[in-house]
C-alpha cells in the first residue's frame, strides 16, 4: 500500500508557514522519523482517517485519553446535550462534583480533587502546593520522566525532550532550575543520597506512577514503595504522576495495579504504600481538556479559596470538557480495561513474534497495558533492568534507535499509525478488536523486516 500524502502535504506546508514547526505539540512533528504527518479528519473505534482517505489503526489514542476508543457514541451525546446548554460559565457546575467524587472514589487516598485543563497545570499545582504545605523549596524528580511543561520539570524530561535530545530547555532560568535535582530512575541510593545532602529542604519528590514518557521503564520491584518510605522518613510530599497512568492502566491507575498486584507480564509490584498528592490527565478527559490533582482534605485545605497556595483558571471544570471525562470514566468499568488488557496482550504478542521471525533482538518494556520496545542486544548495551531492559534513562538512550523511523513507516505504509518516536508509549483502547489485529497482523512482517534492516 502506498500512501496517498497529497492533502496531508499542502496542509503540512501550510502548517509550517502559519505555525512553528507545522505543530503545535513538538511530539507530533515527525521530527525523529521524518516525512509528512497525516492530517486527522476523524476517528471511530480504533481506526482514524485523515485527509486523504487513508485509514490507519491508532495506537496513539489521543497519546492516551481514548481509552474507550474514538467517539464512542454515549460520550460524543453527553457532550453534544451538553453543548446545547451552553460552552462556559466561569460558575461552578454539578458535572465538576461528580468527577472529583469519581476520582476520589477510585483512588482511595485522595479525599478531595482541584480540576485544571491540562496536565501541565495538575503537577505544576502539584509542586506549589507541596512546597506551599511543606514550606520548603527543593523538588527531586526522576531524569527521563515527563510532567509537562511546566519551568522547574523540565529538567532531563523525557517525551518530545527525549525525542530531540534536549537536556532541558532554553528560557527557563538557572534559578528555578537548581531548585530542582534530577537523579536516575529506580536509584534508590540517589533519592537517600539527596535527602542527607539537603535535610529539611525538599519538599517534594515527582514521579511518574510507571514511566512511559522513556518509552516505558519499569519500575524495580518494590520501588514506590521503598521511595515513599524514604519521601515520607523526611518530611516531603510524594507526588505521583498518573497523568498518563491514571484511569488508563486499570480503575484505579497504576497505583491501583500495585495495590492490586496485577502484573500482566508487567514488572513485579508491590502495594502498601500511599502518595500525598496524585495527578491525573488525559482518561478523565476522554480527549477534552480535564487534569486534576488530588490529596488529603489536609493538605487540599492549603489551595486558594481556603489556604495560600494560589491556582486558577477561566476554563478549569469547563462543563463540556468535564462532561466528556465524566461519561468516558462512568464508561470505565471492569469489561473495558479487560477489553484494553487484551488488546495489549494480543498486539504486544504479536511485535515480539514479528521481531523474533526476523531475529531482531529488542526488549519488550511493559506496564500493565502500556508497552514499548527498545531495538537492542541487553546485553551487548548494558541494560541491567529486571526484565532485561533499559533501567533508566541513560540505558533507555543507549538502543537502535534508528531502527524505529524504517519500522515506523512501514508501519504507516501497512495502515497502522504508532508513536513517531521510539521514546513513547504504546497505547490501545478497548475498541482494539479482530479489525485492529487482523491491521496489526498484516502489516508486522514488512515493518520488522524494515527494522532488522535498518
Ligand atoms: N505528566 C505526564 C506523566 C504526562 O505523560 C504528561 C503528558 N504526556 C503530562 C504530565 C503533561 O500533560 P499535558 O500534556 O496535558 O500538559
């Protein structure tokens, strides 16, 4: 199959004079596997059409809000009824309080719930607020693991900073960058060692529930456990991302899975421990703009109206958009994270046989229904994770990754339309039924054929 690119290109030129980069999210740019993205005209289920008629399999999903697929007919008529009642009042509306009691009550430690639009704003809020409870400075965050864009968390970010290879970015000042220190994911030793170098001045350490913004890293046996242990031994707040985890991996998000020891051929996990604050995004969208972070009644108490942390926003709670998150998470029952666990079982079953065919070596990286894979001889690289992987980020950069942008197209070429970069996760949705294997099956032998020639 060959594709028909013609629309998608003139849109692309367009794009690239009137927007910088063509984007206006640099991850969608292409910029790691070239060429011209396709411009999406629509989605049903798992596939998406763009501009020129080509249908693609998505294992993008929105980068993780379509957990039920796309436009599932009961989310799109909330959402339209809703519409007809108006777009925004700035006022409080019923549908916000029915999300945050949704969160709280999947997600047993948080007892109240601010919603913002993105998730962005959730652990930038995160930060304040602890510091502001804590009255400290200092945050400790993981080098690889993405919280948004916010100044201090982009330091050693993963996501499109991984892609492009950026340390950091330009236009954040050494002063807000050295108050927040970066050390390896799954370094325990590392997160010890800076506590007893700043006693009494970290307020927070930021982690994501289970990275997958290295493409995944899983996280060693026991690791947030022992890391709360340790936050909590001195004094500081754990914020855990689930942003991209939260709603997506199972009901109650990544936390939920450790507590619930599901591994899914995933990484041994380990419950009895609790975050102070939890941030979410994407699924209690369901592909609008909602993010939220929840925590205690204690510490929520510190946010303004009731306490001096400020945070704001004009379209915080917007009713559509928290419309959109309430029907996909009442939608969110046991059947569709089974539907989604499935699909992940199924379509990662499938890569590793199409890679082993061709005698690629890769690694398979997984969290529950989230997976990625890293080109690669472990050992050769040095990869020292449990299940044979990358450990971090440093060990997620060292793999083929120019195998990804010829295993990407062919990809495309066979109709299936994966992250354009090796550095992110996979994602399905419980739409991902016999169509999207039958798409997935005919199109795996080309592409590893493609990556092992690479
Ligand atoms: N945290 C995590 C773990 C994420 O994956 C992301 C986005 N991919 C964010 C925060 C930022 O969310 P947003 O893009 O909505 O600002």
């Amino acid at each position: 199959m060959t594709l028909n690119e013609q629309h998608s290109s003139e849109w692309f030129t367009r794009a690239q004079a009137a927007i910088p980069g063509g984007v206006n999210s640099p991850v969608r740019a292409y910029g790691s596997v070239g060429g011209v993205p396709p411009f999406l005209a629509s989605g049903k289920g798992a596939f998406v059409t763009d501009v020129d008629g080509n249908e693609y399999l998505d294992m993008v999903c929105g980068w993780g809000p379509m957990l039920l697929g796309h436009g599932h007919p009961e989310v799109i008529g909330a959402v339209q009824e809703a519409v007809s009642r108006g777009l925004s009042f700035g006022a409080s509306s019923t549908v916000e309080v029915e999300l945050a009691e949704e969160i709280a009550r999947r997600v047993e430690p948080i007892e109240q719930v601010r919603l913002v639009s993105t998730g962005t704003e959730a652990t930038m809020t995160a930060i304040r607020l602890a510091r502001g409870y804590t009255g400290r400075d200092l945050v400790v965050k993981f080098a690889g693991c993405y919280h948004g864009h916010s100044d201090g968390l982009l330091a050693a970010a993963g996501s499109g900073l991984a892609t492009l290879a950026l340390p950091g970015s330009a236009g954040v000042p050494e002063a807000i960058t050295s108050q927040t220190i970066v050390v390896p994911y799954n370094d325990l030793d590392a997160v010890r060692a800076v506590f007893a170098e700043h006693p009494g001045k970290v307020a927070a350490v930021i982690t994501e529930a289970a990275p997958a913004n290295m493409g995944i890293v899983e996280p060693d046996a026991g690791f947030n456990r022992s890391l709360a242990e340790i936050v909590h031994e001195h004094g500081a707040l754990l914020i855990c991302d689930e942003v991209l985890t939260g709603f997506r991996t199972g009901p109650a998000g990544w936390w939920g899975e450790e507590q619930s020891g599901r591994t899914l051929g995933g990484p041994e996990v380990s419950g009895g421990w609790t975050a102070d604050i939890y941030t979410f995004g994407k699924v209690i969208g369901g592909g609008m703009p909602v993010a939220a972070l929840g925590s205690t009644r204690e510490i929520m108490a510190k946010l303004a109206p009731q306490g001096p942390v400020y945070q704001a926003g004009t379209l915080s709670g917007n009713p559509i958009a928290v419309t959109a998150g309430l029907a996909t998470m009442r939608l969110a029952d046991a059947g569709v994270y089974e539907a989604v666990d499935v699909a992940a079982n199924s379509i990662a079953g499938m890569v590793c046989s199409a890679f082993d065919e061709v005698g690629l070596a890769y690694s398979m990286q997984r969290v529950g229904n989230l997976f990625s894979f890293a080109f690669g001889d472990g050992e050769a690289l040095g990869w020292t994770g449990a299940n044979g992987g990358p450990r971090n980020e440093a060990e997620v950069k060292n793999q083929e990754t120019w195998r990804y942008p010829a295993f990407f197209h062919a990809m495309l070429e066979g109709g299936v339309s994966l992250p354009p970069s090796a550095f992110e996760a996979w994602f399905c949705s419980a739409e991902h039924g016999d169509r999207a294997m039958e798409r997935m099956e005919a199109a795996l032998p080309a592409a590893a054929r493609a990556a092992a020639a690479a």
